[in-house]
C-alpha cells in the first residue's frame, strides 16, 4: 500500500499524528523535516535512493512520483496522510505555503552526493 492515513488525535492542545514503527514495513535509519515556503516553492526533483514514508504533519502537500509504473500523483490534505516512495522513484512535491511541514523516514542514513 503505497498511501495511507495514519491517527491523528485533536484535543485543545493541538493535534498528535502517530507513526508506530511496527506499521512501515522497514527499519528507520533517518528522519528529517520539510517545511512550505511562502508561495508553495517546488520540492524534490530527483530520484529516491531509498525506501521514504512521507507523512503530513500539517497544511497539505501534492506528490508527483514517476515510477516503473508510470506517474502517481498524490494528496496530502489530512495530519497523518503519507505516502511511500520506493527506491529509484522520481520525487517532486510541492508544500502549499509556510504553514505546511512533512516529516520523511526512510531506510538508509543520508549521504552527500556531489
């Protein structure tokens, strides 16, 4: 399954999306945090060089994949929506404004390529 939901819990202290580890399917070697930008500036433009969850932690965010498959587009509109890029898959997405942030985990610690 390549998208999914994941709970997210509301109370009057804010908004708690939960990512159990027993739920990806793979072991977490890096996390990181993408924030919108005013404007919606374009994101990604490359291709995975490992397994990504990307999950919504608020705002909302639209993800282009190429793949082996053809092109997939998906929408994050709901805290919890994710989506997983599989190695090899051509990213780009785009994050509606500053208010927008995604958390990705993926399956291979970062390396710089140059």
């Amino acid at each position: 399954m390549r998208s999914r939901r994941f709970p997210s819990h509301r109370d009057a202290r804010g908004e708690l999306v939960v990512v159990e580890g027993d739920d990806l399917g793979f072991p977490v070697r890096r996390v990181f945090t993408v924030t919108g930008v005013d404007g919606g500036g374009p994101r990604g433009g490359h291709h995975a060089v490992c397994t990504e969850l990307v999950v919504l932690v608020a705002g909302s965010a639209d993800l282009t994949l190429g793949t082996p498959r053809g092109t997939e587009h998906h929408e994050l509109r709901t805290p919890g929506d994710s989506v997983t890029i599989t190695a090899g898959d051509h990213v780009d997405y785009q994050l509606d404004g500053s208010g927008s942030v995604v958390v990705v985990l993926c399956d291979e610690p970062f390396e710089v390529r140059g």
